[in-house]
C-alpha cells in the first residue's frame, strides 16, 4: 500500500510541477522547500489526489500532505479499514 501511494504522489508531482527534480528529493522535506511549488501548486496536488483517491480532503489536513512520508501516513490512514 505505501508503495502504491508513493508511486501516485510521485506521478501527480510530476504532472503538477514537470521542472522538478523528483529523482534526488528528500521524503521528510517539504515540496514547497525543495520545488518551486507556490499556493497553486499545493492547492492542485491535493485536488488531484482527491480526484485520484475519489475521497475529500479536509482544508484542515492540508499540512499533512507538505512531504512525500505525510501524504503516505495521511492517505495509507484514510484508506485503512
């Protein structure tokens, strides 16, 4: 399951900020810290991942999706039983 998420935050990354270099980025740092991701950017990436995990994301957990290791523990939570 993490594997799975990972791989989807990756490829939604990608689409959202294609200049990004996703091969040498840190999993524990921000994406705002390491792209040149704006308010946007971040507002896009959890739309899509809404569109793609077809389950809302409250405004509230926003901070919680600001790494690549918070969205796995986030999103691997929701979609626990």
């Amino acid at each position: 399951m993490k594997n799975q998420i990972r791989e989807l935050v990756i490829r939604i990354l990608r689409e959202i900020a294609p200049e990004a270099d996703l091969g040498n980025f840190r999993p524990d740092v921000s994406f705002r810290d390491q792209f040149d991701f704006e308010s946007m950017d971040c507002l896009n990436f959890v739309i899509r991942l809404e569109k793609e995990l077809k389950f809302d994301i409250p405004e509230l957990d926003y901070p919680k999706l600001a790494t690549l290791n918070g969205c796995v523990e986030y999103l691997k939570s929701k979609n626990s039983p």
